[in-house]
C-alpha cells in the first residue's frame, strides 16, 4: 500500500518580509466619516478673499479634496509638509497629465472663526456640487513599491512577493485609497516621479525625451526628489471615477513643499 501525502504550501520567508518592511513609510489614509472633522473630499472649498478659483481656457477647474494640514500631522508628522493650514487640490475634468493647467493645489490658511470663508462669485457656481464628504484621519503603513532596487535586491520568491504585495492591500482595509504622504499605491509602472520631473523641467525650457525619463538613473533621481503629496481614488461615495476604476496622483518636490510653494505641483493618473 502506498500512502500519499499532499505537499505542504510554501510558506513566505518572513525574515525577508521584515527587512522589506524597513523601507516602508507612514503615511495618512483619508476615510469617510461623520465625525465632527475639517477635511472632506468633494464639495466646494473655503477660499479666502483674494485668492482666485484655478481655471483652465476659462473653465474653472473641479475640487477635489480640502485638507486640514493640522490633522494630517496630528495623525502622521510629516516635516515637509507645512504645520497648518488647508491644501486644496482641483482637477480639470479632462485629468489631461500633459497640460500644466489641468490641476492645480493651493495652501490656504483655515478660518480664523472655525467657520467657512464668504462664498464667492465662483464658488456660487458650484452650489449644484455633490456635498461634501467629511474624511478623517488614520494611520497607515504605506509599503514601498516592489519596483523600487531597495525591494529588488532583496530577490524575494514568488510566494513571499505575492505576500509583500498583500501587505499594501491590506493597509486600506478595502476602503478607498485616499492617502496623504507615503508612497504611491500605483496601477500601471512606478515611474510617475520621473514623468512630474520630466515635465517640470520641459516647463522651464529644459530638453527632456520620453526616453530619457525612463531610464533608471532618472526615475531613481526623481523618486529620491518628488514625493507623494495625495492620491485620491475612484470612489462612489464621493462622485469620483477615473477611467476604470483608476486613481489621481499628485507628487510635490520635497524643496518646493518645504518652502511652502506648491505652484509646481505633480499630476498623474492611472486606471486599470
């Protein structure tokens, strides 16, 4: 008689997933809530007297999140980014990447009252809007991409790979990946960084070919300068839907968020 005995699944090699783990970030995961909160994605946006609504070929451009700046760093310090304040973030409809104009973030400092701004005469057009929907802050671990040479060089089989990868997943609990700092949760390539430099520089009258921002040494410099300011994913609760399923990106250089400037902001969109 001959026994048969099945074969034990592979296990992922867990000395491998920790030292993975070294290179992952913290990072704020925006959730809808009803508590009393200040941030909140959608909606119409508090902007003070003087401050002009973004447009693009006179068309203004569509809010898509306003976020309070002292609860992202209650929740995650980040020391680039500043103390307080609000940032927020508008997209043209079109999410054209290329036109500098289709996007566009703006610090403003919150209400002294704790109340909203006067509503404006652009505001005003955006009464018909979908009501805001208020987030709240959560802390997350946000894992480095597997792209990335840091994660590369640990050479991690299938299985332990595969389990890496659901290690991200798992951090957004299956809720929309709205996110704040970290890294990208990315759908298509990890090369957005380089795509935000290789425009900035084309802004200011610099020559740089597609191919030339896909080389490793560029993306490794771009990553290493740009980081993930937000990302904002589709979702129902909010009225977003990018393409299929899809998120908007946006990476601000580190020296720009450090002095506050925010005019050279990053977009990039993806979708499966």
């Amino acid at each position: 008689m001959s026994w048969w005995k099945k074969k034990p699944k592979p296990k992922p090699d867990q000395e491998l997933l920790e030292k993975a783990l070294t290179f992952a970030q913290p990072a704020v995961h925006l959730v809808a809530t009803k508590e009393a909160v200040r941030s909140y994605l959608a909606g119409r946006p508090e902007l003070p007297p003087g401050i002009a609504w973004p447009t693009r070929d006179g068309n203004p451009l569509f809010l898509l999140a306003s976020i309070d700046l002292a609860e992202v760093q209650a929740c995650v310090p980040m020391d680039w980014l500043p103390k307080d304040g609000r940032l927020l973030f508008f997209v043209d409809e079109d999410l054209d990447e290329d036109a500098l104009e289709s996007s566009s973030v703006i610090h403003v400092p919150s209400p002294k009252s704790g109340s909203d701004f006067p509503v404006g005469e652009v505001e005003a057009l955006f009464a018909h809007a979908a009501g805001k929907l208020p987030v709240k802050m959560t802390r997350i671990v946000s894992v480095t991409p597997w792209e990335r040479e840091e994660i590369k060089s640990l050479k991690m089989d299938d299985v332990t790979s595969e389990e890496f990868i659901e290690l991200s997943v798992k951090a957004y609990r299956d809720l929309p990946r709205h996110q704040v700092g970290g890294f990208p949760d990315s759908i298509q390539g990890d090369e957005m960084e380089a795509l935000c430099e290789g425009r900035r520089r084309r802004s200011e009258g610099l020559l740089v070919t597609s191919k030339e921002e896909m080389r490793e040494e560029f993306i490794e410099m771009a990553q290493r300068e740009w980081r993930l300011l937000a990302q904002f994913d589709s979702d129902e609760a909010a009225h977003f839907e990018w393409g299929d399923g899809g998120i908007l990106y946006f990476f601000v250089r580190e020296e720009d968020s450090r002095r506050g400037d925010f005019s050279k902001v990053g977009f990039c969109w993806q979708g499966h």
